[in-house]
C-alpha cells in the first residue's frame, strides 16, 4: 500500500537542517569572558527562534515538497515519496495514514498548502525534525480505542479510488494489518478467510465500518456471535468457516 501513482520510497534519514555557523572571535586570555558574552548574545536569540513555531520555517518546509508543476498548489504523490523518506519512513507505512489523520487532509496522497500550515501551525511543527520527534505520539493514536475508531472510519476514504463506493479487497487488507491486526487478533484470521476462500472483490462501507463492531464485540472463538443480527454476509460467511476450521481442527 503506496500512495496511489507512485513508487515504493526507501527507509533511510536523510538530514536536511543546515547547521549554523559560528563567529571567528580574535581575542586575548584576558578578553576571553568578553568573547563567550557575545557568542552567546548572537546565538540565544536564534537558539530560541529553532525551538519555537515559525509560520515562515514552516511554509518554506512545504515548498521543499510541493509539486511544482501541480497548479492546485499542493503535495502530490512524487513529493510524499521524498518527503517520507526524508522522514525515515515511506508511503507503505501506518506514518502515511496517521499523518494524514492529523492533518485532516481531503485526499490521501495530497496535501493542499492551507492543510499543511493550518494543522502543523496548530501543532507546532515546522520541520522534520520536530514532526520525527511526534511519531511516538502518533503512534500511541493506534493504543487509543476512541482515536484509532476515528482513524479508521476515516481510512476508508483514503482507500479507495475517485468516485468509487468499494475499496479494493486487496487495498482492504493492507489498511487492516497496518492498522488493526496488532490489537485485534479477527483480522488476522478474517485476512486468510479473503485469501483463501476470496468470496469478494471489495470491501463496502457497510463492511468496513461493521468489522470495527466486529472485532470489538464478537469473542475470539465466535461463540457469541449472533447470525440473525444485522451483519452483512460476510461476517456470516467468516464465522462459519472459522467453525469449519475449529471442527477441523478438533
């Protein structure tokens, strides 16, 4: 899983902050406590400058990436390729999909100018270094029950193509192994379910959302599930061959 019309990007940090330089001070022993009173005077003030927000860093950040020849002024997929790699991640990792939660972007692989600098000047970010140092606060989105059911509803979207309704089975189960099959031990066995059996070649909204309550209700062993509630067909389907597979087994 990429962004669309792209290629894989690599996995190496590639250091982009220039270092600022240092004064030649000429000066005598006795002139030495002089001297390090005016490094500092010159560099606390850009010391303090690094740390804080700058609307001006951040936007200049932007233009690193953004696709020249796109009229709609934004990143497109060729930029997040080089932006994440920069990152020290890329486009096949859950970082796409939680970065673009956070900044609440309106089509995944893209992000316009205003939705780089409203979000990231709301957080405080206007670098690389400073969104890296985020990650583990991203990351802790997936541990959260109530941020990940958000993340997830609103990866459906993400997923699927322009003016279609359905996600591609395929697209599905990558989104579902980034995102659920760590903490959700269904997933796991829905993903060879669809594999092996392959009684669909899209996933629908209906589907999507009601894997969530699936896997959030429905007990390990399927015992409690309940074959004349609302499921769609999919789920009656899954849960007779994981029953198939326990008598099997048995």
């Amino acid at each position: 899983m990429g962004v669309k019309n792209s290629t894989t990007a690599g996995t190496n940090l590639t250091a982009r902050r220039a270092k600022g330089r240092g004064q030649d001070m000429d000066g005598t022993m006795n002139g030495r406590s002089s001297t390090e009173n005016v490094i500092k005077r010159v560099r606390k003030p850009k010391m303090e400058e690094s740390s804080g927000f700058s609307l001006e860093r951040c936007i200049q950040w932007f233009e690193d990436y953004k696709d020249s020849e796109d009229i709609e002024d934004r990143i497109g997929p060729n930029g997040m390729e080089k932006w994440f790699k920069d990152l020290g991640t890329n486009t096949n990792s859950v970082h796409i999909i939680l970065i673009s939660w956070r900044l609440n972007v309106s089509k995944f692989g893209y992000i316009t100018r205003g939705e780089w600098t409203s979000a990231f000047g709301a957080w405080g970010i206007d670098s690389n270094d400073k969104l890296i140092s985020k990650f583990p606060e991203l990351e802790a989105a997936l541990r959260n029950p109530e941020q990940l059911k958000d993340i997830y509803r609103n990866t459906f979207n993400y997923s699927k193509e322009d003016n279609q309704r359905s996600v591609g089975v395929e697209v599905a189960i990558e989104m579902w192994k980034l995102l659920l099959s760590n903490n959700y031990s269904h997933v796991n066995h829905l993903v060879q379910f669809l594999e092996k059996k392959k009684p669909v070649k899209v996933i629908t909204k209906d589907q999507w959302i009601s894997l969530w309550a699936f896997v959030n209700n429905v007990c390990e062993d399927c015992s409690n599930y309940d074959p004349t509630s609302a499921w769609p067909v999919l789920f009656d389907e899954y849960v007779e061959w994981r029953n198939e597979q326990s008598g099997s087994n048995g």
